[in-house]
C-alpha cells in the first residue's frame, strides 16, 4: 500500500506496543491486545467507522450488539486513510432505553379489523388511556363497527376520540406513541401511517402469529404505565426507502393532502422527463414478483449502479432484517436479528440451482429494472400492500431508511427476539438425543 508522505501520521516503524490500539469513540472502555482479549462491561459505548489510534497494550471489550472496533493499522507501516467526514457513530443497542424529551400525552391505537375477540380489549384500553388523561387517536372505520357503534355503555368514551382517515389525514406530528392490538399486520399497518419519524410502538400479541407483539394484555394497566414514565428497552427495527420511477402513460396520479394513489408519500409528477415518482416506507420487504403471467420473471438487479445479477423464477425478495422471519424466511433465507445492518436479497423458486440468498450492506443502494430480454411484465407489493406493476422503463430504488421503526421491548432486544423465534415460529424444536444407558453402567461397575 502506497501513501503520501504529507498524509503519514507516522514517520517511524510501530513497535508492537505503539500498533496497539485503543477506540476514543467507545471513552477508553475498549483496548486491545492481540495476545490477551479481556471481557469487560460497561453501562454504553458508541462505535466509530473511523477510530483513532492509542497507546494502550490490552482490549477490554463491553458487553455489546455490535463487534469491536476494527484496528485500522495494518503491519508495520500500513493504516486506513482517515476521513472525517465518513465518522459515524453508533449507540450501543444493548443500551437503548426510551425516554421522553416531554411527558406523552397522544396516543394511537391500532386494532385489528374484523376481530369480534379484540372488541373488549379495545375498550378497556381506550377507557384505561382516557382515565390517565391521554388523547386517544383511532381510525375512522374502526368506530364504525358495528359492535362498538351499537354499544351504549362505551358512548362517553367514543365522543373523546379523535378520528383520521387513511391516505386523507396526516397525523405524523400529531402522536406520541403507539399501541396494536393483534397481530404483526398491525406493526406493518403502524409502520406505513408514517412515512418519516415514527414514534414509538408497543405491540400487544392478540392475533395469530405475533413475532412482532411481544407485550401480553394480561397486565396491559402496569405496561401501558411503565412505558409512560419512559422504563423500557427499545430495538430500532431498521425499514427500507423504497422509490419507485414509472414512465407516464396516459394516466395522472390523483393527490389528497399530500398523498398520492394508494397512500405513498412524496409522489410527484416530473412532465418535464415524462416520469412519475412514488416513495414508500417499507418495514419486512419489497416482493417483486411474475404476477399472474405463466413465464419467468426477469429481472436485472443492480448494487451501486452496477449489474450484480439478472434474477429468473418466480422472483425476488429484499427484506430488513426484521422481514428475514417473515416471506425471506418461508423462501429459504437465514433470519437475522434486527439490531444488524443489512439488506437481504432473496430469490423465490429461482431457475437455477446455484443462486443462494445474500445479505449486503445496510447503506448501499438497490436498483431492480426488468431485463430487456422480460417476456412479461412484473409486479411489486411493500409489506404485501400498495401492489402495481413495472414495465420496461419502470425502475425501483431500494436502500436502508434513516427513519426506523421503535419497537417497544418486553425484556431486552435479544431476550425478545429468541422468545419469539421459540413461540412463534417453533425455531430448531427437536427431542433430544438419548444418551448411552450401557456405557453409564459400565462406568459405574469399573
């Protein structure tokens, strides 16, 4: 490795003890021995993409999500290039704990539709909220069951709520933190009312699969309570910027205070290039997929504006993290814990049987085109919602948001995560192995 002089910050040899490296971004809790690594713990530390370099002889490494920093002197003269401006800290997620700049005083509660079970929840929750002096926000239709809306004894309640209408009323500004009831498709319908920050969300489990609704409603009066007062763990659930770039074909798009057709946001109209632009927030996955066509689905996919490969099956599947437990993994792919930056890249029923899935980097940017030799057409869905089709010309920008979704934790992000895998998706259930009764015997006799 070459480098200018003027750029060396070193103008004579390392010595073992001056290549020994200590991270000033994690405040001395880190040093590093490449003979003797010791586990230590400290209450949080930050990680820097670029650390600087130290004098200290041992690592001590804290209790952490996240690797160690990387030592960035190699041998004795070679070291990485250091640039200020790529420094990036990172929060240790073991140490991600809510709080409140000001006491919360909105919340929204999502409940799932047509559920007669979830009806007594509902109201016991809403009327628990009110009770604590919380503005209550549910949608519309939710009030327009019949079941509530016929229901007497819940008509003072009722008359305090404050109502919005999907894809017509922004209330991104308006709420504090958030409650579901039911199951994961209630996270994901969380998730796509806000197309920028969201805010909190604690998930009670009463649908059917409930990876991501952790909180039981047993004792929702105590956990509602605790997470007012700011005493809980959070794990950023990372989501995808999702753009997609259509060639206008006749059809304008019609908009309602600030959405576009089917809810996106920032859809715009550019005449000038003859292009219309939609941008979603996505939380599990962008499916692109054959549709109703009897052909492959072909289609190039692109990593930082170059061709990685040209995907021919059924389709393609780039999920989060979080979305690696949902269709990635029904497809083939590994699961992997939220708390990792990652995108994944996961072929459904491919025609080839040596495309594995992948996992790339958080912060690189997809681009998913059909091949010019696409018999058909294809179709896309975020989170299995807001499905259309892409022609040729068509284009779709996939990359890491910088607005994650705050999962509220019942435990801690790891703790959650494997109760989740055990309960919900059964993960490695196997009778254990017997062990050899004769050769115990034996042992006992000599």
């Amino acid at each position: 490795m070459e480098m200018e002089q003027e750029k060396m910050t070193m103008n004579k040899e390392l010595s073992p003890d001056a290549a020994a490296y200590c991270c000033s971004a994690c405040h001395g809790d880190e040093t590093w021995s490449y003979n003797h690594p010791i586990r230590g713990r400290a209450k949080s530390r930050s990680l820097s993409a670029s650390p600087a370099l130290g004098s200290t002889k041992e690592f001590r490494r804290t209790r952490s999500l996240h690797g160690p920093c990387p030592v960035t002197t190699f041998g004795p003269k070679a070291c990485v290039l250091q640039n200020p401006q790529t420094i990036v800290h990172i929060q240790d997620p073991a140490s991600q704990r809510l709080t409140w700049n000001k006491s919360p005083k909105s919340v929204l509660v999502i409940k799932k539709m047509r559920d007669a079970s979830l009806l007594q929840p509902f109201k016991e929750l809403c009327t628990h909220l009110m009770e604590e002096n919380m503005i209550v926000y549910v949608e519309k239709k939710v009030l327009e069951d019949p079941a509530i809306a016929s229901d007497e004894s819940f008509g003072a309640v009722k008359k305090k709520f404050c109502t919005f209408r999907e894809d017509y009323d922004d209330i991104s500004n308006q709420i504090d933190f958030i409650i579901c009831l039911g199951g994961d498709g209630t996270l994901l319908y969380a998730s796509s009312l806000f197309q920028g920050s969201v805010p909190p969300v604690m998930a009670f489990h009463l649908g059917s699969l409930g990876f991501l609704t952790p909180f039981s409603f047993e004792n929702f009066q105590s956990q509602v309570t605790q997470v007012i007062e700011g005493n809980a763990a959070v794990v950023l659930r990372s989501r995808l910027k999702v753009r997609v770039v259509k060639e206008l074909r006749g059809k304008k798009t019609a908009v309602h205070n600030g959405l576009g057709e089917k809810g996106s946001q920032a859809a715009g109209l550019d005449m000038d290039v003859g292009k219309q632009a939609m941008q979603y927030q996505v939380l599990n996955e962008v499916v692109i997929d054959r549709g109703p066509s009897s052909y492959l689905s072909n289609v190039d996919v692109y990593l930082d504006g170059h061709l990685i490969t040209t995907v021919q099956g059924d389709g393609v599947i780039v999920s989060t993290p979080t979305g690696s437990t949902a269709y990635a993994a029904a497809a083939g792919a590994s699961m992997i814990h939220p708390n990792v930056p990652a995108i994944m890249i996961t072929p459904i029923c491919p025609h080839s049987l040596s495309f594995r899935p992948i996992v790339v980097p958080a912060g690189v940017e997809l681009k998913i085109m059909l091949s010019p030799e696409a018999r058909n057409t294809a179709w896309v869905s975020f989170d299995g919602r807001k499905r259309q089709e892409i022609r040729h010309g068509d284009s779709i920008s996939i990359t890491t948001s910088c607005y994650p979704l705050p999962s509220i934790c019942v435990r801690d992000p790891v703790s959650d995560w494997f109760e989740s895998l055990a309960q919900c998706l059964h993960w490695n259930v196997r009778k254990k192995q017997a062990h050899f009764e004769e050769e115990e015997e034996e042992e006992e006799e000599g």
